[in-house]
C-alpha cells in the first residue's frame, strides 16, 4: 500500500514560539513528542490566488501541542529503537501522536542515523495510527512526521533558531522534506479554521444579579459624587472671574472686539491686584513667623542659662 503524502506541515505561531522557547531554555539537547491531527482541506480557490491551485483536497498534518522529554533517549534506546510502553494512550493522556521532534545545538540542519531510526521504529508502531478528518474513506495516518531543530555551527549576535520537516516515507524508505506554514487568521488559512473542533468547552460563568444591582449602585454613587465636585469647582471659577463668561472670549474676535477689550482688562487687573494682595498677606504671614521663632529662640536661651545647661 502506499505511503499518504502530506501536503505541508501546519502549525500556529503561539505553538512554534513555545517550542523554540522551551527548546532554548533547555541546558542541553531534548527531544520529544508532536500532537495534532491531519485533515483533508479544501485548497483555496480565491481570485487574488499567485499560483493557481489544484482542485483535489491536499492532505495537510496540523500541530496543536507537544512533550518536551528533559534529555535524549526519552522513548526509544541508543540504537533508535521505541519503547512501546512509553507511548501507551495512558501515558499520552489520549492525545493525537503525529510524530515527534528533535533539537540539537551547533550541528547540521539535516536527520542523523539515529533519528532516522526513531522516526521509522515510531511510523511502523502498531496501535499508534490516527483517523484522518475531512477523508472520504476510512484510513489512518501513521506518526511519521519528525522536526529538527538545530542552531547555527558558529555563534552569533542575535539567538538563531533552525528548523525543518520531514515526513518518513516507509515505501522508500526515506525523509520527505515539508514545508511549514506558520498559520495566522486570514482567507489563506479558512481552510483550517472550517474544520476546527475546541478541546475543551468554555466555563460556565455565574451572573448574580445582586451583584450586579451592587455594581450600579456604585457607578450612581461615583457619577453623583464626580457632579458635585464639577459644580465645586465651576462655582469656584465664576468667583474668580466675576461674571465673565467664556462665551463672551469669542466676542473678542472680529472687527467689535475693542468694544470688549476693556471689559477683559479690568478682569485681568482686578486679578491681578489679588495677587498682589495675596502675595502681601503670605509677606507679612512670614514675616509674623519668624518673629516667632526668634522669640522662641531667645526664650530657649534664658531658660537654658537659669538652669545652667548650654
């Protein structure tokens, strides 16, 4: 029977951020598992289309999560071999396996002996396949995908993250390269999006209507609050600019405006003699205090001299 060919390698760009994240904050070379689905989509048949796209649905491998193993060797031994037991639904917790990844640090961007291997022990475990969405018959796509990660051989300024993709073809057997679309929300990526089915169900929210009718009650109290203190304030203003108003400032634009000109200079004079006045009162307040401390000060002095202590 021959191998399903997948059409590219899908995967959101949270997920691949999380991955490179956790495969650079790791001290040493990990590995570990991918999960996800594969899905028979519709290729997009939009107008604006660069290249013109085939009529038949494209077989397309999409990673929803990953395990990421402390070190090497998680699940399979020194000679590629996997362990079965470790790939059992209980330990997977029932998720999808697809297949599993790789990163190596200063090493060449392409599959190892050992990884090879892996990848053809994982493709040909039994019990391990997964239905594929969207088919129109009943078949199962074994987990025969593998992602390497690498950095580059020398160091750099800025950290720089390889990857690459490959699907084991067990007819050959040999690695098929992918390619990798990082998926966004757009007509490009309907296709995913159409056959989406949630994980898990939104929580259930509880709505108390006393609690609301508290809340409302606040927001009255607050708004009542915030008019009286704008009516302050207003009241205040007026005092200040005795019965000018500020619709009589556009009065002062147009040929009329020396007619209104004299009006705005005696405000402007009156406040200013208050400020004056102020400015005299703080004078003569201060003046006042350091009267008072100097008076202190002498009376510390005679105490300090009938008692004997300097």
């Amino acid at each position: 029977m021959d191998d399903l060919v997948l059409h590219k390698l899908a995967i959101s760009g949270p997920a691949l951020s999380s991955m490179i994240q956790r495969l650079s904050s790791s001290p040493a070379d990990v590995d570990g598992l991918l999960f996800g689905h594969v899905t028979y989509i519709a290729p997009s048949t939009l107008s604006d289309d660069s290249a013109q796209s085939s009529s038949d649905s494209q077989l397309v491998a999409t990673i929803s999560g990953f395990l990421c193993f402390p070190s090497l060797l998680s699940f399979y031994d020194s000679l590629g071999r996997v362990d079965s037991s470790r790939l059992s639904p209980t330990h997977l917790n029932h998720k999808p396996l697809i297949g599993w990844f790789s990163s190596r640090r200063k090493t060449p961007l392409r599959p190892s002996m050992r990884e090879f291997s892996v990848t053809r022990s994982l493709s040909s475990t039994p019990n391990l396949s997964l239905p594929i969405q969207n088919a129109d018959f009943n078949s199962l796509f074994a987990p025969s995908i593998f992602l390497l990660f690498t950095t580059p051989l020398h160091d750099q300024c800025i950290q720089t993250n390889q990857y690459r993709a490959f699907q084991f073809r067990s007819s050959k057997p040999s690695f098929n390269p992918l390619s990798i679309d990082i998926v966004n929300i757009g007509p490009a990526f309907r296709g995913h999006y159409g056959s989406f089915s949630p994980n898990s169900t939104l929580p259930s929210l509880n709505c108390d209507l006393r609690n609301l009718t508290a809340m409302n009650e606040d927001r009255n109290e607050e708004s009542v609050t915030g008019t009286k203190e704008t009516e302050k304030d207003q009241a205040l203003l007026d005092t200040c600019a005795e019965g000018m108003q500020v619709g009589r400032l556009s009065l002062l634009i147009g040929p009329g405006a020396t007619n209104y000109t004299a009006g705005l200079e005696d405000l402007y004079e009156k406040m200013l003699s208050k400020i004056e006045s102020l400015a005299r009162l703080v004078e003569t307040s201060s003046a006042k205090v350091l009267e008072q401390e100097n008076l202190n000060r002498k009376l510390r002095y005679k105490v300090a001299r009938s008692t004997g202590v300097e």
